[in-house]
C-alpha cells in the first residue's frame, strides 16, 4: 500500500489516540469543571500531557472528524 508524503505537522498514530481517548472521557475526570469538552480544553489537556506536543484546534477537528466523533455535540434532551 502507497500513502502520500507525510507533512511536517504530522503527529503519530499514539498521539491520535491520545486525542480520540481524551474525547471518549469526561472533563470531570481530567479536573475539569466544564459538562463536555470544548476543542480549547482538550488541546490545554494534551498540551499538559508529558508527550504530546501542542495540537491546534484545526488539527484536534480533523483527528475526530477521521474518527467521527463529536463530543462537543453529546449532549441529548429527553
């Protein structure tokens, strides 16, 4: 299998399941006071992560967008 060149802002696979695990987890658990995440909270949130490097917001939307999820949207009225 060919894939294309990989761009300088590129980020490993371990950090995309850093990010699609952070979305998968409540803010409470992370002490955070927010309901549900916000693509600002999580992007302070692995950018205090030992091993991650910084990630735009653009980025953390593509990576869920990939994975489609949308945990700014997992709010459901009964």
């Amino acid at each position: 299998m060919r894939r294309g060149p990989v761009g300088r802002g590129a980020f490993p696979p371990s950090e995309r399941i850093d990010v699609l695990s952070l979305a998968t987890s409540t803010p409470a658990d992370h002490d955070n006071p927010a309901t549900r995440w916000s693509l600002d909270d999580m992007a302070a949130v692995l950018h205090a992560h030992a091993r991650a490097r910084a990630m735009s917001r653009s980025t953390l939307w593509r990576v869920l967008d990939e994975a489609d999820l949308k945990p700014h949207r997992c709010v459901y009225w009964l």
